[in-house]
C-alpha cells in the first residue's frame, strides 16, 4: 500500500501529540515542545534553540521543556511546517519563501534582490507587514510567528565549473529548495533547477547528482558543503530572513506568564543568532579559501538583471499588486 504525503502526516501527528500535549511530569503539569530545523548542529540557529530552550527550562522551572531536533530529524522543510501547522510539533524554524507555500504572499520577504543589504530587511520585519502576515498566519495555519532571525547572503557554489557570469550558468543542475521563486530565478539565469531537501544536498553534491547549490556561508559551513564544492561564487543573490514559528493551539496551551517567558528566550537566541551569522559571514569566504576552495567575485549585475526582468511581475498575482514596491521603499 502507497504511503501518502497526507497520511504520512497523520501518523507523525499521532506519534508527537504526546510530547506537546500536557502531561504529569513528577506530580506537576508539564508541556514538551518539539523545535524542528533542517540545519545541523553546529549551525547558529541549532545552537540559538538550544540556549532558549536552556533558559526557557530554567526560568519555568521545567513547567515547559524545549526538545530540539536539528538536521532535519523530524523531516524535511515541508514536512516539519507542515507538522507544526498540524499540531504535530510544537516549533519549527524555517524561510519565509518555504512558509510562504502555507502563505502566498509571505514568500516574497525572501525573493531575490529585493533588499538592498540586512538593514533593509530588518526594517521590513520590524513594520505592520510582519504583523499583518502573523494575524493571516494564525487564522489560516494556526501557525505563529515567535520570532524572525538572519540566516544570510546566499552565495552560489560549484563543483567543477567556473562562473563568472550568468551566461556560465547555461544547463547548470542547481539545487534549490522546493520554493517556487528559487525555481524562477534559477530558470532566469538559464540553469537547470533541482528542487531538494537540505538532508539530501550533501551526497547529490558529492555524486555529482547536481553542479552545484546556493546558500549562505555559515550554511556551507555547518553543512560542510564547502568538502564537496571547488569554487565558490560570491553572487549574494538573496537576503535570507527565516522565522521560529509556533503552532498556535499548542502555544495557547501555555499560561500568559509562560509564553511571555518562552518568546522572550527565542528572541534572545534570536538576536545572538544574528550576531553569530553576521560574524561568520565576516570571515568564512577567506577560511573557504584557505581550505582550498576558489573564491570568486562575479559579474553580480549580470545575474541580478535577468531575474528583476521577470521575477517580480511574475509573482505579483501571488504576493499582491504593489507589494514589492512597497517592501523596496522601505
């Protein structure tokens, strides 16, 4: 019998419910929240889910426990958003494009060129338009946001060709996440693009399944992605904001005092998260380089022309008419 998306969803659903539902715990009442990501261990966002769910077990007294299950334990993007809408998990971290499948619109915060640098976009995320995301979230998804946090400048790297300009990327096998913008850039560029979960990036790369993969730094890094790619192509093609999302009954689940409490701990990883991201991106493209990667500066506006040509009225249906204006401005 043919196990579907749907059904598989369903057990998982059944398997978590336990572990974020309320339960006895040495005679008092205790609610477990499973915290998925797709990023390893040693990756900042890993570890800022490990320092809140430090403090948030600390400062309860274990009334609410954090379990966090990185490198993709509990599934692969999709999956875990979709688990988390469920009530399956309790917390998720995950990009705006990818929630942006559960929310149209939410997919443009992470659309290529439209922030001019990491200050742009945090303005962005700091405005009413986060707000207004969060209220549609809710009431379509049952999904929160707890908190946003800076994942990156997203670079191309390659495996056995050089690329300098768009043109080299003609035929180029590129994996990009299941994410209908990356799919229509990748497309723009005139490359050949490769939907795939983060899990599996790491061995295609290294068969040769794919030429090549796009993500930021400290990314390459915690994946050790930069072992199975030769060059590394400074193209900072998208500004990448991922967010810690709640499933919103679970979260209600929780007394006032404790979901002030648990937000307050994520926001604090968070803000470290960002600071760890930033000093990385620093310093990594040099430590790339000195473990034998070649480290290219490319002809950026070649790739960037092509995708502003097509890309945003492409998607405007989606993301609402004069919405990238209104983000661009900001």
């Amino acid at each position: 019998m043919r196990l579907t998306r749907r059904s598989a969803l369903a057990s998982a659903a059944t398997l978590f419910a336990p572990a974020i539902a309320p339960s006895i715990a040495r005679g008092q009442s205790a609610i477990v929240l499973r915290w998925g990501d797709v990023q390893a261990p040693t990756h900042p966002a890993s570890q800022a889910a490990e320092r809140a769910a430090k403090e948030v077990k600390e400062k309860t007294a274990g009334r609410v426990e954090i379990q966090t299950f990185p490198s993709g334990q509990l599934g692969g993007s999709r999956d875990m958003v979709e688990a988390t809408s469920s009530g399956a998990m309790g917390l998720v971290t995950e990009g705006g494009a990818l929630i942006g499948q559960f929310l149209p619109q939410m997919s443009i915060i992470e659309a290529p060129y439209i922030w001019k640098d990491a200050a742009h976009m945090g303005r962005a995320l700091a405005s009413s338009f986060i707000e207004d995301l969060n209220k549609s979230l809710i009431e379509k998804r049952d999904l929160r946001i707890v908190a946003s946090t800076y994942y990156g400048k997203r670079h191309l790297t390659t495996g056995k060709k050089e690329v300098r300009t768009v043109a080299d990327m003609a035929g180029f096998k590129l994996r990009v996440p299941e994410v209908d913008t990356f799919v229509a850039m990748t497309e723009a560029w005139g490359a050949k693009a490769t939907p795939m979960n983060f899990g599996e990036l790491y061995l295609a790369l290294s068969q040769g399944a794919v030429d090549g993969q796009e993500n930021p730094l400290p990314t390459i890094q915690a994946g050790k992605l930069f072992e199975v790619q030769k060059y590394l192509v400074l193209t900072g093609h998208i500004i990448t904001p991922r967010f810690v999302v709640a499933n919103e009954t679970t979260w209600r689940k929780l007394t006032a005092a404790d979901r002030e409490t648990v937000a307050a701990a994520i926001k604090s990883a968070a803000a470290w998260n960002d600071a760890e991201i930033l000093r990385q991106e620093d310093s990594l493209a040099e430590t790339f380089k000195k473990a034998g990667m070649t480290v290219i500066a490319p002809d950026v506006e070649s790739f960037r022309k092509p995708v502003l040509a097509s890309l945003p009225k492409k998607f405007e249906a989606k993301w609402g008419k004069g919405l990238w204006d209104r983000l661009q401005a900001m």
